[in-house]
C-alpha cells in the first residue's frame, strides 16, 4: 500500500512541459519567462496561461547557471554574393584572422556563424547559452536591419558590431570614418588634377558607409570650387560584378568623366575591366580610386590606389570591446582613421 506522503508527491513541472502545454519551442518560454519583447502577445498569453495551469515556479538556481560565462564569443557574418562559395566579402576575411587571433590572446573561443536574418538568430544565441556576446560583421541595407539591433538591445545582449558610428543608433559599433576616407580621396584626385569624379556605389542612408564616402568626396572637391556630379553617380553593391556593370552605366550616359571614386575596392576592381573594355586607358583617360584596402588591389592591373582601413586594429578593438560589455566595463563606439595608399591606377 502506498503511503499517504507518497501519494501526495508531485512532479515539478518542468519548461518543457510549460512548451508542450502552449504549443511552442522551450527558447520561446524561456524568453516570456524573462519578459522578452521578442514574443507576440498572442504567444506570451498562451505560455503565460500555461505556467498558471501547471503552477511551474521559476528554478532560481537553474537561473542563476544561465549567467555563467561560455568563454566563446560569437561571429555571425551577413552573406555576401561572391565568384566562388564562400559568400564572405574578402574585406573581411583579413578582419577575421584579427579577431580569432585577439580571441585567443583573451583565451576564448570563436563561434563562426552566418546571420540568418529571416529568424530570431540575435536570440537564439542567448538562450541556448552558445556565446557570452555576439560579433557582427556586414548588414546589408542598414535601414532594415536596425530593428535587429534594437531588439538586442532590448534583451540585453552583448554586441558589438563593425559599422558607421551614427548618431542615436542601438548599441555598440567599430567603425572607419567614411567621411575623412572619402575625403583623402577626393583631395588625391583633385591633385592629380581631375576635376570631373564619377561615384560607383549607393549613395543614400540605405547605405550609411558608401554614403559617407560620397559625401566626403564631394567636401574635399569644394574645397577647390568643385563638386560631385548626381549624374556620374551610379549605384552598386559591393561586387565586382557590380562595379563592372555600374561603370557600364556610367559610360552608357555620354557624359565626360576624368575619374572614379568606388565605393569598394571589388567596386573598383569591376570598374576598372569596365574601362579597359571601352578602350579608355587607366589612369591616363581616367583615374581610380578604391575603398577598403584589400589585399588583391595590390595585383591588379595597374595597381589600385585605395583607402586603407586597418582590419587588423579592427578586429583587436572588436573582440576588446565585447569583453568589456561581458564584464560590464563601460565601452563606448570607437571611429578609426583611415589611410591612403596611392597606386598606379590614379597616377600616383
């Protein structure tokens, strides 16, 4: 016979039972549980109802192991369309090296991951304890993703992210002063004496980096009584492709130009084959002038100038400023100052 203590025993209910019982994934109930904005209220009131119905209590303890540090921090990469199969911009790749090497100067790991931005990735990242912070590389169109970064604000996760410093914008960002890059640029073909600068790339908040750069250019050249030209502006994303295609359209328009000033260097790089194959000579028909300073502007022909941005003091300031949220040190938005490394390609 059982006895009387016994048969009164019940089992602790259990968030998976509190899941089964709403019809929704644990990671769902654990962010209702934590008042999450990420969840409709339609699925809070049902995960709500059923935590009365199963009088589930919050284990305190089990909560407390959720603030214990992974020692891994998360990459998560937005796709790029490239020539082969890796889909990483190559700007970023030597970035990368930088931050797994400054990951393991601090003795944490590096989770690589693409952003997967039709989802909740930004939360499932928390809530399955994977990393103690996130890392971003890459947004896309910058408008559509801020709703992104405002929801990890909001659920207090750690980040950090390689982009334009704005003002007002959510969270924490490492960024190039795209302003002053367009700027070096500008003055360099304004020395060369070229006087009417074409622009490949978006030039419009969509873009808040390409456009700083225009707009940068466009400042140094009326320094001198010039300006850039809207109509030598053509949009392109950051491709070769891209630039090739762009430049097309550029040439397409009849209208005389002494230079371009790319966005990119893969811009530049797509432009310049553009030029080459309606039989204008670089640099002496028209000057080029990349962004980013990648490896491969070195190896074409002829040589690309370019702006510089240093990956590697990138991605050591990345990975330092994450560890400063995760240890709740106070971190702030840094602007890095760019370079100008003068080739062939402009008559440098």
């Amino acid at each position: 016979m059982q006895s009387p203590t016994r048969a009164k025993k019940k089992t602790k209910a259990t968030s998976m039972d509190i899941a089964h019982r709403a019809g929704v994934s644990q990671a769902t109930v654990s962010r209702v549980l934590r008042g999450s904005p990420l969840v409709n209220a339609e699925t809070r009131r049902r995960v709500e109802e059923a935590v009365k119905e199963l009088n589930y209590k919050v284990d305190r303890h089990a909560s407390s192991l959720r603030t214990q540090r992974s020692g891994t921090l998360a990459l998560l990469l937005f796709e790029d369309p490239t020539p082969d199969d890796s889909h990483i911009n190559p700007f970023f790749l030597s970035m990368l090296g930088s931050i797994t090497r400054a990951c393991a100067r601090h003795g944490h790991d590096l989770l690589v991951s693409f952003q997967q931005l039709s989802d909740d990735w930004h939360a499932d990242y928390e809530d399955s304890m994977k990393a103690d912070g996130l890392i971003l590389l890459g947004y896309g169109d910058y408008l559509a993703y801020e709703s992104k970064l405002a929801h990890l604000v909001a659920q207090g996760t750690h980040f950090v992210r390689w982009g334009p410093v704005l003002q007002g914008q959510p969270g924490i960002s490492i960024g190039c002063d795209n302003a002053e890059g367009g700027a070096l640029a500008g003055r360099h073909l304004v020395a060369q004496g070229r006087k009417k600068v074409a622009f490949l790339g978006d030039a419009s908040t969509h873009f808040p980096e390409f456009f700083a750069r225009y707009c940068g250019c466009d400042a140094a050249l009326r320094e001198v009584g010039l300006r850039m030209n809207p109509a030598l502006q053509v949009d392109a994303d950051s491709t070769e492709q891209a630039g090739y295609e762009a430049a097309q359209v550029l040439i397409a328009r009849g209208l005389p130009f002494d230079a371009i000033f790319a966005a990119s260097d893969l811009i530049a790089l797509g432009a310049m084959h553009a030029l080459k194959e309606a039989g204008l000579r670089i640099p002496e028909d028209v000057a080029v002038v990349g962004f980013d300073g990648t490896p491969m502007a070195r190896f074409s022909n002829p040589p690309l100038s370019t702006v510089v941005q240093d990956t590697s003091k990138a991605g050591e300031l990345l990975v330092d400023t994450l560890l400063q949220l995760v240890r709740d040190q106070p971190a702030q938005s840094i602007t890095m100052a760019p370079t100008l490394q003068v080739r062939a390609s402009s008559g440098g």
